[in-house]
C-alpha cells in the first residue's frame, strides 16, 4: 500500500540548501568538469541499477536530462549556465552532503530535493534543450556522425534562437520576482 508524504519546505529550508548548493558550487571551482560529469554518469548508473527509492527514481530522467544538456556537442552552453548544472551534479555526487547517501530509505531524499530545486531553477534551460533535441531529432536520425554543413547551420540557428528564449524568459521572471 503506498504512502503519500507530502512535504513543504519553508524558505528558510530552499535557503538551507540553497547553501549547501552555492557550496558545492564553490567546491566545483576547483574540480574538474569532465571528473565531475564522469561521477554524475556513474552514480547515474548505480541509481539505476540499485534498489533506490520511488522518489529517487522518479527523478533520475532529470537528472539524466541534465547530464546530457551538458554533454551535447550540439548545445553549447557558456560558463554562467553550466556551473549551476555542475553543481548539482557534484552535490548528487558527494556522500557527505546534507543526509548521508548510506542511510537507507532516506539517505538519497537531500539529493532529490537539490535536484527539483535545480530542475526548477533551470527549468528556461532544459525546456530551451528539450525543443532543440525536438528539432534535431526531426531533421536528422539521431547518432548522425557526419552532419552537412547545412544542417549543422540550422541546428546552430535553431540553438541561438532558443538560447535567446531562455535568456529572455529568465529576465521577465527576474522582473515579475523583483
């Protein structure tokens, strides 16, 4: 029999882990960003392959979305947009964050929670990333190795276009919060 535990989290709890995040975000600094990818993608793997709970599960398609808006060579994403998205994945990635990943049952629920507050604090970018692998998909089989050079200026036109979407969209919530 399921059991719904719905849980709100006060402001005072996103500013919590809204510092454990800028945390890791400074800690990211200094790592590199392929041993931060290349960790995330493991324990993708392992999430996947173990008994993890509903709630993680339900989250791993995020975080795989994620990962692969970072890893496109087709989406390329400038500085200030990746570091948010490297964070998270070395916060996934780090044992010892706010909840110990060991503890069973409950050991992974930090990390879905930093997960639902990235994906929504990105949510202009994944959306923008999610429309261009749409398109990319439409025009060209996916896994194409060799693209002509006609498509490769389409898909770089269709990114700028949603890239400038993104930004746009986060300026008006800017304005609408503020």
């Amino acid at each position: 029999m399921p059991f719904k535990l719905t849980i709100e989290l006060s402001d005072r709890d996103l500013r919590h882990f809204r510092r454990e995040l800028q945390r890791t975000r400074q800690s990211v600094s200094i790592a590199d960003d392929e041993e931060i990818l290349s960790a995330a993608a493991d324990a993708l793997q392992r999430m996947r392959s173990s008994d993890v709970p509903d709630f993680v599960t339900a989250r791993l398609v995020k975080l795989q979305l994620m990962l692969d808006m970072l890893t496109d060579p087709d989406w390329k994403m400038d500085e200030a947009d990746r570091s948010p998205v490297l964070a998270a994945l070395a916060y996934l990635c780090d044992p010892e964050d706010v909840i110990p990943d060991e503890i069973p049952g409950i050991g992974l629920l930090d990390d879905a929670v930093m997960i639902e507050l990235v994906f929504r604090e990105l949510r202009h970018e994944l959306d923008a990333y999610e429309d261009f692998r749409a398109f990319r998909n439409e025009l060209s089989p996916p896994r194409q190795r060799v693209r002509p050079p006609e498509l490769v200026e389409k898909l770089d036109r269709r990114r700028r276009q949603l890239v400038e979407r993104m930004t746009r969209r986060r300026r008006e919530e800017g304005v609408r919060a503020g």
